[in-house]
C-alpha cells in the first residue's frame, strides 16, 4: 500500500505566521496540497477534506505495550 502527498510551493514566498500564542496560522506561499487524491489545500486554504492517516513514531505510548522502549534492542517491527 502506497501513500503519497503533492504539494504547490512558491518558494520564494513561503513564510510561516505561526507563533507561541498562534500556533495553528497557516504557512503563505503553499498554494495547494493533495494528501492520497485529495485536495487538502486550495489556493492558500484549508479544504477541511480528511485525506491523510496518523503516523506514530517508536516514542509513543498510547496503545498498550506499545510506544518507547528502554533501549534500541527491544524495538520491533510491525509487518
């Protein structure tokens, strides 16, 4: 299974307005964003399309045994 996101840059105009107090501001110069087929972002604006899926990392802890280990030789492997 393959999963894929496109996205339109005007690299020269990208700025981020996100800040402490603001943390959700989004980014300028992002035109638009396709996450798995979807347009997630057009023209500048969030198309409020659920498109993409969670990505959890080693460190986290929510799923019963799961999550951080104590050293890197307990890490497993899903299939």
């Amino acid at each position: 299974m393959y999963f894929w996101v496109v996205a339109v840059l005007l690299t020269k105009e990208i700025q981020d307005h996100a800040t402490y107090e603001k943390p959700a501001q989004l980014a300028t110069g992002v035109d638009d964003v396709w996450v798995n087929g979807i347009r997630a972002l057009k023209e500048g604006q969030a198309t409020g399309a659920h498109s993409g899926r969670v990505v959890r990392g080693r460190a986290w802890t929510g799923w019963p045994k799961g999550g951080c280990r104590a050293t890197s030789k307990e890490w497993t492997w899903s299939k």
